[in-house]
C-alpha cells in the first residue's frame, strides 16, 4: 500500500497519519474509546490467576464462546451476554425456557448442540473461550488452551475443571469457592467486580441461610450422588458441585474422601458406605425416571438404605456442575435432607 503525502506536512503529523491510515486500510483492529480509556486509567491489561497460572488479558473480551449450561449462566449472570459470540451445549440440560437467564440466553447464539472444537470457534471469531478440562478441553481432540492461544485465541479454565497434579484428576479447592472464584476473575477481566461481588455476597447468604436451616451433627443423613452409569456409577468427589451442595444442605457426602471432581467407583463402595438419600442427576439420553428404576431394581443396592426406602432426590445438571445454579440447589436440597430427618425421627 502507498502513500502520499504533502511536502508541506509536519512529519510528526505525516507519521500519524500513515499510521492511521496503514491500520484502517488494512483492516486491523482500532481499539474503540472504551478500550482506550480503560488502557489509560489503568484497568488493561490485566492479570487473572487462573488454575494456579497467571494469565494476562490486554483487554476486555468481545466475542466470548462458551462450553456447556453451567459456565454460559455463569456469564449471563453477570450480564456479559453482550460479550458473547454464541454458546456451545447439548439439548439434554434441562428446560431452559424458564430460567432466570431466558432473556440472555434469547439474545445469544446457540452456535452448536455437538462438541466444541477448534473450527467453530474461529467461524464465530471468537477471542476468548471460556470452557474446562472434560467441559470442552481435552487432549484427544487437540483443542486445549494452549492449541487456541497458539491460533491467537485466549482461554478461560473453569475452576472446578482444574487439574490438580495428580495425573487428570480435577479439583484445586471447594466447589462453592471455585464458582465465587470464577465470578471474581470475569468481574476483574470484564470489569464488572461490583457485579461480580454482589452475586458472591448474594450466595453466600442464600447458602448460610440454608445450612442454619439444615440437619445438624447425627442428624445428617448419608448422601450418595448418582450421574449415571450401570457397571460403575459417576458420582462426585470432593471437588466437584455436589460436595458443597450436599454438605451445606445438611448430608453426610459419602463420597467425600474422593480428591477428585467427577469420577468412576465400584458399587460396593456404595453398598459399604449405605446412602440413606440417592441424590440423581437429571440430564442425558438416560431420564430421571429411568434412572431411579434402574436403583430401585438394581440388587446388588437392594439392602442400601436409600433404596430400601425409596429415598431417592433429583436434581437438575446445571444444579450439580459449577453454576450459578448452585446455591439454589443448596436451598431446595435442605428442604429435602430436612424432610427425611423428621421421617427418621417419627419412624424412632
């Protein structure tokens, strides 16, 4: 591209203007005023740490793709829809025609109901991803964080997903702390902190309020999570959603031991530890209801005490995986664990 420019310009004012013009007519991108009013009062670039790295952000993203139910809400319900190339989900996660977020989720881009992958997000010309490990991220198929930085594009780890040092197995800390922490992280890169701390201390209220409410020491009754599964059963550990739903509800996790998020184990860890509620997590090809008839008729579990009383509690997906779902989920399975210790006590 050439320019010409007038003998009687002042460089200065000639180099500015080959810059601009070389910028625009080449189709770079110009930061909008926003972004340079942001860089100038200090708020970019900022640095986030995120799974134990520090990752830094040169600006606020635009065109955010994201991967499954939970981690999109996450995003609408700090009102960054606008920021938003489109979602990425299966059609097996629930109604989402009443939740809290259907105006979001009517403004945004449902841009596949298959797996995510590398050719998708550069169709959406996204900037930033925002997904997990086995929430999207996965060696197998070589879209990794590392795999979309090296083609320019920036990622965000959902905080439940992180590994831990011991081979693949998930889990850095509590999982009411890893969706407090997300929230903060996006408020800080999104720059909506005050947002993001609102949620946080509305959470936090909502679970504090529910766990005064809940069973308490002896009262608590034993709860196994049951995802699915008919040789093994997925169930979660300690760090993943369930823990923290079950153990402020009021349940004894008896799966707690578990230094995992979502993970594999044998049914006769289950028949040991005797559940006295079955918690069942409705999603997939798999209904709720065939779920439960499946435990109800299953004889190895016939002597395990959920079973034997037919104690068995759904709950939704985007309850139980990191959401912002999941204080309510705390809230509505306190109901549950308070109503099965009144039935205990009356039975005594």
């Amino acid at each position: 591209m050439t320019l010409s420019v007038r003998p009687t310009a002042r460089p200065t004012a000639a180099l500015a203007l080959v810059a601009a013009l070389a910028l625009s007519g080449c189709g770079a991108e110009v930061a909008s005023e926003a972004e340079k009013d942001a860089k100038a009062d200090g708020r970019y670039p900022v640095t986030i740490e995120n799974c134990g790295e520090k990752v830094t952000y040169d600006k606020a993203p635009r065109r955010v793709v994201t991967n499954d139910v939970g981690i999109t809400e996450i995003m609408f319900a700090l009102g960054l829809e606008d920021r938003m190339a489109g979602y990425v989900m299966p059609d097996d996660k629930g109604d989402l025609g009443g939740v809290p977020w259907k105006d979001a989720y009517d403004k945004t881009t449902w841009l596949s109901k298959k797996t995510i992958n590398k050719e998708l997000v550069l169709d959406a010309k996204a900037d930033l991803v925002f997904a997990g490990w086995n929430y999207g991220f996965g060696e197998d198929r070589g879209f990794t964080p590392a795999e979309l930085n090296r083609l320019g594009i920036d990622t965000y780890l959902l905080t439940e997903s992180c590994r831990n040092g011991r081979g693949k197995a998930r889990g850095v800390m509590s999982p009411l702390d890893a969706l407090y922490t997300d929230l903060r992280n996006l408020g800080k890169l999104f720059d909506v902190e005050d947002r993001a701390e609102s949620l946080v201390a509305k959470f936090r209220k909502q679970v504090a309020e529910a766990e005064a409410k809940a069973p308490q020491g002896k009262d608590r009754p034993r709860v196994f999570l049951y995802d699915d599964g008919r040789d093994k059963p997925l169930t979660s550990g300690a760090y993943a959603g369930p823990h923290d739903i079950i153990t402020k509800a009021g349940g004894d996790h008896v799966m707690k031991d578990l230094k995992d998020s979502w993970t594999t184990v044998g049914w006769e860890t289950v028949v040991e530890r005797d559940p006295e509620v079955i918690v069942v997590n409705n999603y997939g090809d798999t209904s709720a209801r065939q779920k439960r008839e499946f435990l109800l008729s299953y004889p190895p579990l016939k002597d395990v005490s959920a079973v034997k009383n037919k104690r068995i509690v759904v709950l939704d997906y985007v309850d139980l995986v990191e959401s912002p779902r999941n204080p309510a989920a705390v809230v509505s399975l306190a109901k549950e664990l308070r109503a099965v210790t009144i039935q205990s006590h009356e039975r005594t």
